[in-house]
C-alpha cells in the first residue's frame, strides 16, 4: 500500500464502549499496524446533550486494557488536534459557508412545527416526507433556495433558528464503493437533504466526520455497518469540497446468539455474559458487567471478538494479537452478520487461561480469596497447575481446590452411597497404616505404596480410590489423588481419612 495509512475510532462519550466498538477499534487497529499506519482516537463529543461524565476515560481504558492502544488521540501526540470534536467546533462554520457559497448546500428555517405538519399531511396520503429536490423550491418550505438574499440574510441577522441543509442532485446515480461489499449504486432521488449545520454553531456529525477527517488525512474508514446509509452523503461532501475521499469498509453487525438482531446489553443480561469491555456503573447506580471484571484475559476478548464477521481463510481459531496484526485482511471481513456464541467465548478464556503462568494466576486467586492471605503463594501456584485445566475463569479455582486448603466439613450423600461399603472402615485403617508406613516424598511414592497394597490385597481399585478420594475431597471429584495427598501432607491425609471413618 503506498500512501501512509491512517484509521480512526470515533466513538461519542455516551456511556459505555459496546462490545461491538471494541471490535471497530480492533479491525481499525490491526489494519493500520498490518500496513505500517496510525491508529487515531477521535472523541465525536458535539452531542453534548448526551455527553456522559468519565465515558471518555472508560473509553481510553478500555483500548489500553485489550492492548490496542491508539498512537494519536486527545492529549497524545496531537499532531492534528484537538482530537475532541468539541474542541473543534470553531472550524465547521467555515467549511459550511464553503458549501453555502458554492450552492452546494442552503440555509433552511423551518421550524420543527413546520416540518410536523408537512410530514402529518404525507402519511395522511400514505407517503413518507423527504425534504429534498421534489419539494424544497415549492414555496411550502422555508428556505434560501426559494427566498431571496435580502430575505435570508433578514431572517438570519434576525436571530431566527437555521440549519444549513446539503443539496442532494437530482436524478443522478451514485457509484459508491466499499471494500467489503463492492461496488453499490445509489439513486440521488431518493436522498433527503441532510441538515450539515445548526444556527448555533455546532456541526452534524456529518460534516464534522467528513472535515475531520479530512484534515487529519484519514485514509481509511473502517466503520459499523449502521453507517452504511450515510455513505452516499459522506461521498457527495467529499466531492462537493472538491477532497479525495478516504476509502470505505463497513463492518457486519454483531448478532443476538439467536442470530436475529443486533446484540445489546438486555441480551447479556438475560443470558449471563457481558456486552462491555470493562464494568461501568450509571449515575442512577445500574452496573453493568464488563468482560475485565468477569475474569475474561484480554487476549481472549481481542481473539474472539477478530472471529466475529472475519475470517483468516484457515481453520486456525487461536491467534496472537501478532498473528492477527499479520493475517488480517479487510477482504475477509463478511458481510453478513456475524452471530455472538457466549459459550465460545468462554472456549477461548479456557483456552487463555492454560497459556497463563501458574504464579500469575496465584496472585489473582489469592488477591480474590481471603482464606488464602497467609498461604503460601508458592504453594497456591502449584495447586493452581494441577487444577486450572478444569477452569475458565480464576473464580472457578476456589470450587476446584478448597479441599487443598481445608478439610472438608461434609460429604456428598449420592458419592458416599457409592463409595462406602460396610467394610470400608476396616479398609481405610488398613489403609491409614500403609501410609503412615510410606516415606511420602512425592506423590509417585505414595502411589507406588498404595497400589502395591492394593494389588497385594487383591482389591479392585475403585474399592480403595473412592473412600479415599471422598475422604479427601468431600466428594468423588478433583485431580490425581496422589497429588492431593502430597500436596496436603501425609499428616492431614491420615487425619481426614479417620474423620471420614468416624463420620461414616
């Protein structure tokens, strides 16, 4: 690719990053590192009716949380800031009165009662209004295409409310282009006017997004599909400035798991997983959950969420963010929707999980669990590597391993109908004695002992191994149980065993 690429994520501070922004910024992400380009962070904040306090940052933390950190953004390497669009709002009037002066857009005033009544008399003749070429110079709208210059500068240094509306052609057709779903004609006729500029200085995200990036020579648009719509208009201000568009790429929604709808939060509410990176709490005090605080890695969020709508053309599901920077390419990204699977998402954290230091994941198991602030890390990690093949998330550890921490206070009545014979006590002091014979200096010397007794006894295995399991455990569950003997000590076996006799 010969010209120096630059992409951009622009997300409005409404509230929290949905996960399907998340995966905008990674596909913008891995596409501008793929090709030696810039990432850019652009806050789209001229909304701010809606603006939320500490979205911005919740935004900003999230990126750095899955490791796709931008290389421009507000208050970072500003090279063609602001990069709030707040900030910048002192630039759009001039690129609105361009297109005024080149009639290439118009001032409107009419008011929204106005515009009410004019779409009241449409349906009451079953049609939809259009502002736009059929009725914008017929006298029944309020404009400066039907006004004359005295009359509009009048209104306007009257202080009366204006927008300033794009003048769409008339019958003209579009030739567009999208690089994941080709070539698409648009027929100029059945676009509406769309409203670039408000009498109160502040731009529409339409002229905004076209002049910033512009300026800030994006060469790349790599969006969500909701914006598709607004294509044709975005390639029509492009030409009407007389500027190179950037090239266009519109992402797939991310489905419901039913596959019927785009996925919200009411979704991962209803089903039990996140649809936001991080957890975020509301001013009215709702939580939401976040993937970070559920016990997801980021580098399973960032592989699963590179899956969803692109394919590398293999059967290869696990990859690196390196691997992904290196396969990724915006010709495999699918056009259909890609369906959300909560379970294979949790596949992948499994997958992570195996991939992560045992001592790593001591810390966060014991930082999670206070029964486990004076035990020995080194000794949580080495219970963490015999069980955390059976987890998917650090808070499946406790369930795993309590029994090499404490001693069990119950059993399970379903295994200990099963295990515990009525000469099972007798087996078990028999048993008692093998060990407290056994130099227990490695669960293999433990294992060696036993069956040898067992083998010499003629028992079948299971008569041995499920009390002693049980006695152990609580339960016929958990790893090798001649690793929960070594691991416990020969001491605490012996006594769990004989609690288990008395109990039993």
């Amino acid at each position: 690719m010969s010209k120096n690429v630059r992409v951009r994520f622009a997300p409005s501070p409404t509230g929290p990053l949905h996960i399907g922004g998340v995966r905008t910024a990674l596909f913008n992400y891995l596409f501008a590192k793929k090709h030696g380009g810039n990432f850019v962070l652009r806050i789209e904040d001229t909304d701010q009716n809606r603006y939320v306090e500490g979205a911005e940052e919740y935004i900003v933390e999230a990126l750095n949380w899955c490791g796709i950190p931008f290389d421009e953004g507000p208050d970072e390497n500003e090279k063609f800031g602001p990069y709030r669009q707040s900030q910048r709002k002192h630039l759009y009037k001039q690129y609105a009165n361009q297109l005024l002066d080149s009639g290439k857009a118009y001032y409107a005033f009419d008011t929204p009662e106005q515009l009410a009544e004019h779409r009241k008399g449409h349906e009451a003749e079953g049609k939809t209004f259009i502002y736009n070429w059929h009725n914008r110079e017929k006298g029944r709208l309020v404009n400066s295409l039907v006004l004359t210059k005295e009359e509009t500068e009048a209104k306007i240094e009257a202080g009366e409310h204006y927008v300033v509306r794009f003048k769409s052609p008339q019958d003209e057709t579009l030739h567009l282009k999208d690089i994941i779903r080709g070539d698409i004609t648009i027929d100029t006729n059945v676009l509406d006017d769309k409203i670039l500029f408000k009498s109160d200085g502040m731009p529409t995200y339409h002229l905004a997004n076209i002049v910033d990036d512009h300026l800030m020579q994006i060469t790349h648009v790599i969006r969500g599909e909701e914006w598709l719509p607004s294509l044709a208009l975005h390639q029509q201000l492009y030409d009407a400035f007389g500027w190179e568009a950037p090239e266009f790429a519109h992402l797939p929604l991310i489905l419901k798991p039913t596959g019927k709808g785009k996925l919200s939060k009411r979704d991962g509410d209803k089903m039990g997983f996140p649809v936001f990176p991080l957890k975020y709490t509301a001013k009215d005090g709702t939580v939401s959950r976040g993937y970070r605080e559920d016990g997801y890695f980021p580098e399973a969020v960032v592989n699963f969420l590179a899956l969803l709508g692109w394919n590398p053309g293999t059967e290869q599901e696990i990859f690196s963010l390196e691997q992904l920077v290196k396969e990724f390419d915006l010709t495999r990204v699918h056009k259909a929707g890609a369906r959300f699977d909560p379970d294979k998402t949790k596949w992948f954290n499994h997958h992570y999980m195996q991939n992560q230091l045992d001592l790593d994941l001591a810390k966060q198991f014991q930082s999670k669990n206070i029964l486990l602030k004076d035990i020995d890390i080194n000794y949580i990690a080495l219970v963490v590597g015999l069980i955390k093949e059976r987890a998917t998330f650090v808070s499946d550890f406790w369930e795993l391993s309590h029994f090499f921490f404490v001693a069990p206070t119950d059993y399970d009545a379903k295994a200990a109908k099963k295990a515990w014979k009525d000469d099972t006590d007798d087996l078990m002091r028999e048993l008692v004695a093998v060990i407290e014979a056994t130099e227990a200096d490695s669960a293999e010397t433990l294992k060696v002992a036993i069956k040898e007794w067992i083998s010499f006894k003629e028992l079948g295995f299971g008569k041995v191994m499920m009390p002693l399991r049980l006695s152990l455990v609580g339960a016929l569950q958990g790893p090798d149980v001649f690793d929960i003997m070594f691991m416990i000590g020969k001491d605490e076996a012996i006594k769990r065993i004989e609690i288990a006799i008395e109990s039993f």
